[in-house]
C-alpha cells in the first residue's frame, strides 16, 4: 500500500484585493480543521500565525498589531490523504486520485461559503473557490504524480446565439434593456455560463421575469376599464402559469396550454419550482434549471 497526499491552495476571497479581502479570527489562524467528506478526511488551513505581524501569507489585520482581532489571508490549503494498492491500474489510480481532490474542492466551497456568509463583500455564497495549485504526493515513493484535473473547472459553450443588431443596440442606448429580459439573461448566466452555477437563484429570476413579462404584456393591451380587467382574471385563474392559459386565452385570443403543451407543463414546473425554492428553499438541480430557465425565455417569446 503507497500513501497518496493530495493538496491545494485556494485564493482565499473573490478578489485579491486589500479591502476586499477576508478577515478570520487568530485563533482560527492557529488551528487547522478536519472534517469528513465522504470517505476522505480533508484538512483546511490558513497560513501559520505564531502571534508575531507582519506575518507570512497575511497582508493585513484588524485591531492592534501585539493582539490583532482579526488577519486577512492570501490563500488557504485543503488536503487529504488516501492509501492506494500498488498494483492498481492507472485508470484506477485516476478514479481515486479525483475522487480525493473533489472531496477537497467540497471542502474548500464549504469553507468558501462560511467566509461570504460572514463577509459579503468578499465573494458570493456559492462561488466555486479559485484553486492556485495542486500537487498530489506518493509519500511511500517519494514521487510526484500526475493527474489529470484542471485547477479550475470549465463550464460549456455556448453557440448559435442571436448577434447584437443595430436596433437592438440603440434601443438599449436610448432606454436601457427590458428589466424583464435582464432577469432572464442573468438566469440563464447562472445555468449555463459559470463554473459556479446557481440554480436556485435562476430559478426564482426566471419565474419573476416570466410571470412580470406576462403582466406588463397584458396591461399594454388591456387599456383602463376594459373588461373583464387582469387584476379580475388573476382573481379567477390565481397561479402564474395560468397567465400563459386562460389568462393569455382571454386577451390575446389563445393560449400555450393550447399551442404548446409540452411548453406549458415545464413552465407548470417553473413556476412551481419557484414556489419550493421561495417556501422551503428546496434547490433544483443544475440541469433541471437550465431547462426551465429555457422555458421561461421560450414562453416570453411565445407572447411576443
């Protein structure tokens, strides 16, 4: 059996930034963590602080420099080690080395995430660290190995996009982007575009920009005192989807549930979705997002 040790060093905010920096407490500074994911049991560390500032691998602190409240560091390292049988095959060599270095990369956004919650403005909850090295050691042999890993995970591309018109440019000169379409567009970042995606939060700004998109569509063609009035055909059908139903069926003659059901019953799960992240912060996953966050833009375009 070799003893593998794997390690990383990770940015420790968002941005490295005086000012935009974390701060963590000495003591924290001092300790190193442990904590189990999985099989492996992954340490996290910041840089040793023995009492004494400036110190290595801290560009700042708060209070007084003989008894400092808080220190900013530059990185923090997760570690764990494995032990692997020496006649293994190096496919599953592999398999074990990445499932070591994802056991440190959950570790590292846990620790991520427990930073932007206290301090903001270091970073948004949910962001996927930025990772400035790996190295994974056979201890027994005293050998480097070589994984095959990127640091930072990729995210896939995107093509076949609309280009950016002349009309579509001077109409957001003049009067800014459609608040509503900004929502989506920001969704659909957050699905497709980002080695960081966030799922929950494309959600809720798909279904807001889908259901207000159907409200102001429908106010523009319903002139004041026309009857029966939006607000009383929401009295009647009461849940968003229905605005691309009866709603839709009432003021513009037809109806999605009609056209496209296929459509209708994945903005049905939008829309509910929405209602399970907002009541019981019940996150969909990643995959399932993009393709309501999808069926958001495509229902907006099916009105027009």
């Amino acid at each position: 059996m070799n003893e593998i040790r794997i390690e990383a060093i990770y940015q420790a905010s968002s941005e490295p930034t005086v000012g935009r920096m974390c701060d963590i407490d000495p003591v924290l500074a001092a300790e190193p963590i442990t904590t189990t994911v999985g099989t492996f049991d992954v340490v996290l560390a910041f840089p040793t602080f023995e009492g004494q500032l400036p110190a290595v691998g801290y560009v700042g602190w708060r209070g007084d420099e003989s008894a400092p409240v808080g220190l900013t560091p530059q990185s923090f390292t997760a570690r764990t080690a494995l032990m692997l049988d020496s006649d293994l095959d190096e496919h599953a060599v592999q398999v074990r080395l990445k499932a070591g270095i994802a056991a440190i990369r959950f570790a590292a956004a846990r620790l991520s995430d427990a930073l932007r919650v206290e301090q903001p403005n270091v970073g948004l909850v949910g962001e996927i660290p930025k990772m400035l090295s790996l190295s994974v050691m056979d201890v027994t042999r005293g050998l480097k190995l070589k994984v095959q890993e990127a640091l930072n995970p990729g995210y896939g591309i995107v093509v076949g996009l609309p280009v950016l018109t002349v009309d579509a440019a001077t109409s957001a000169l003049r009067d800014g982007v459609s608040p509503t379409r900004a929502l989506l567009s920001q969704a659909r970042y957050l699905t497709q575009s980002t080695n960081s995606p966030q799922p929950g939060m494309a959600i809720l700004l798909a279904a807001v920009a889908a259901e207000t998109y159907a409200k102001e569509t429908f106010t523009a063609l319903r002139p004041p005192g026309s009857t029966p009035s939006l607000r009383s055909l929401q009295r009647t059908h009461g849940t968003a989807v229905e605005l691309f139903g009866p709603i839709a069926k009432a003021i513009i003659g037809r109806s999605l549930q009609d056209d496209d059901p296929a459509l209708w019953a994945d903005l049905g799960l939008l829309f509910a979705s929405r209602n399970k992240m907002a009541h019981q912060l019940k996150t969909p996953t990643n995959g399932d997002a993009r393709q309501l966050v999808v069926a958001a833009m495509r229902a907006m375009d099916w009105l027009g």
